[in-house]
C-alpha cells in the first residue's frame, strides 16, 4: 500500500469519519463542529490517507517556545499495525526538531504508552508535576 503523508487539516466529512473509528468522545461532551474547529486550531497537523481515505492524523498545539503538546494521534482500526502511527509521529517529531521545540508532551490512551516510548518518550514520575480538571 502506498500512503500519503501531508501537512494538512483533513476536511470536517474525513476527520470525523476517523474520529468515529476511535471511542473517543463516547460520552458526546463535544460536537463534531467543535472539534473540528478544535484541530483547525492547531500549531501543525499530520494527515495520512490511502486514496483519498484519511486513515491517520495527529497534531500539534504550541506557544512555539517550550510548551509543546502532540494531540489526537489516531489511525484507523483498519490500518494500524501498518506503521501509520509512527510515521504520523515522526512527522509531527520532525516539525518540532525543525522548529527547535525542546520538550514535546503528549497523552496516549491506556495501553498505548509502549508505542511512544519506542519513540523516545518516558512515562512522567508518579510524583512529577502536573494536574488536571476536568468539568464534567
């Protein structure tokens, strides 16, 4: 299979079909519309697709200094194991490598953190800072 791989934010229809694929938003906090303007919003975005099928995404948010988050990662059931996953990674890695962000934060879903450390990622200390709140 031949994949294409480009700087992209796919179209709202090709997002949220992969989107669906996911699990994500089960609980339905957000509607497609926002998040799409949610990615729309980002620093820099990684689109893959086989054909005109999106079939893998990932983006960046930044203040382009120091504070650096990579965010919905996702490839299609259909597609993964095919190293879809990793060269969305690479991708979004080697826009920050180019633009000399030093620290790249991110959170994976469960289960998930062996693929990222193959990339160079280490889990945070349990006692390392950080909080979250989250309103339901």
């Amino acid at each position: 299979m031949k994949f294409e791989l480009c700087e992209s934010i796919p179209s709202f229809e090709d997002y949220k079909s992969l989107h669906q694929t996911t699990g994500w938003n089960a609980k339905g906090l957000y509607t497609y519309d926002q998040l799409y303007q949610a990615i729309c919003n980002s620093w820099f975005s990684a689109s893959i697709y086989d054909g005109t099928t999106l079939v893998g995404y990932g983006r960046i948010i930044t203040d382009g200094i120091y504070q650096t988050f990579i965010c919905d990662v996702m490839v299609h059931p259909d597609y993964q194991r095919k190293g879809i996953g990793s060269q969305v990674m690479e991708f979004l890695l080697a826009y920050c490598k180019q633009e000399n962000i030093k620290w790249i934060q991110l959170f994976c879903a469960k289960g998930k953190q062996p693929f990222y450390q193959q990339l160079g990622f280490a889990e945070r200390d349990p006692d390392a800072p950080g909080m979250m709140l989250f309103y339901d």
